[in-house]
C-alpha cells in the first residue's frame, strides 16, 4: 500500500500523505500539524486532563496511527507534564520506512525539537505488543482493523481514520457503537469529522456532542463526552 503513496507539503509547512488509490490525504491540506495540535491535543487530550486532574495514566485509544504524528504529539505532551500516557493506536496498512523517515513533523516546532528520536523510536516499535517508548509513554500498536481490534478502557479516543466518504465502514453505528462503549464514564472522542450522521450516531449512543471550531480552513469538528 505504501509504495503508491505521496509526501505532500500542506499550508503550514508540515508534511502529509496523499493515497492516490483513495485520492485522500492523511491530513487537512491546510495544515497537518496544526490540525493535530487543534484536535486531537487541544480539544481532546488537554481538555481531559484538565476535567479529570490527578487520574493517571490516562488511557488513549487511536484509529490510525499513519503517520505517527499523533502518538509522536502526545508522547511529547505525556514528558513535558510528566503525566504517565498508555496509547493504543490501530493500523492495518503500516508505512514503509523510506515513507515515514522523511516526514518533517519534528521540524515544525523547535522548542521540541529535541524529542525527534522518540518519532522514529514510535515507528520502529513491533507491532502488537506493548512498547516502553519513554519514561511516560508506553504504547501498543496493533496491525489490525476496527472490526477485528480488541479494545482497552479509555479515557480520550483519537478517532482519525480516513472520512467518512472514503472509508464509510468506520463510521458506521456499530463501530461507533464498539468505540464508544469501550470508554470510561467522562470519556472524550474528538475527531476532525463534523458530519450530521456523526452526531446523531454518537448523540442516540448517550454521549454530549459537541460542535466545536474546527482547525484552519475547516469551520467545524466533533467532540462528544460519555
């Protein structure tokens, strides 16, 4: 899979991915690491912790690990606040070595630029057990599919799989439905999709859903509390 795929610069300077067999990008064209920052830490990580002070580890589940970018952030997160992260991320279709040592992610910010060896130390872990990747990180990546996938209590899901346009079978109810009943009571899901179907779905499975302001150049994104 990884052979048809292209490194693409999106608008803030950060690399992404474009699938041609898709013709989707791994990340907003506006800008992958802002949308990330935005998402997945602002509005997902960050605001758990600050509702939830004191409850550690904070237990992060992941549809699509891709590029990395998103474990690479919140291992990054978990040592500067010396917070104790347990990450589980799912990938059925693992990039390629020559792929992921050329994106530029630990570039973007350089007053964390010295966390660069933990980005290819995350890639370089085996699959499918657990992993040690830092003094507060410790991760599981599995190469499997949300459908097969044994989940884990969690605290906070990081649901960035491809849109719902191009992998509708992610999104569907009874994924969802799994997802969600794997997560604790306060429990947050954010994604990057504001789609209506969404958050019916997420609203009739008992979560709070929230329409929030989406990252640059897309006006809106979903977060719903169990």
């Amino acid at each position: 899979m990884s052979d048809e795929i292209k490194i693409i610069t999106t608008e803030d300077g950060s690399h992404s991915l474009y699938h041609p067999g898709l013709n989707e990008t791994y990340h907003s064209f506006h800008g992958a690491y802002r949308e990330s920052v935005h998402v997945f830490m602002l509005y997902g990580l960050e605001t758990w912790f600050v509702r939830n002070p004191g409850v550690q580890p904070i237990r992060i589940f992941e549809v699509g690990f891709g590029t990395g970018l998103n474990a690479w952030l919140t291992l990054v997160w978990a040592e500067q606040n010396k917070v104790p992260v347990l990450y589980h991320s799912i990938e059925p279709f693992p990039l390629d070595k020559e792929i992921y040592s050329q994106l530029n992610y630990t570039e973007v910010d350089e007053t964390i630029m010295h966390y660069k060896p933990y980005f290819e130390r995350l890639h370089q872990a085996p699959w499918n057990e657990g992993v040690i990747v830092s003094e507060y990180f410790n991760m599981k990546k599995d190469i499997i599919t949300l459908e097969d996938v044994q989940l884990y209590p969690t605290d906070v899901v990081f649901f960035d799989a491809f849109a719902p346009s191009k992998q509708p079978e992610l999104w569907n109810k009874d994924m969802l439905k799994k997802v969600t009943e794997s997560m604790n009571p306060e429990g947050i899901f954010t994604t990057y999709c504001a789609m209506g179907q969404l958050k019916r779905d997420l609203k009739d499975l008992g979560l709070k859903v929230e329409t929030l302001p989406g990252p640059p150049g897309k006006k809106e994104m979903t977060r719903a509390v169990k």
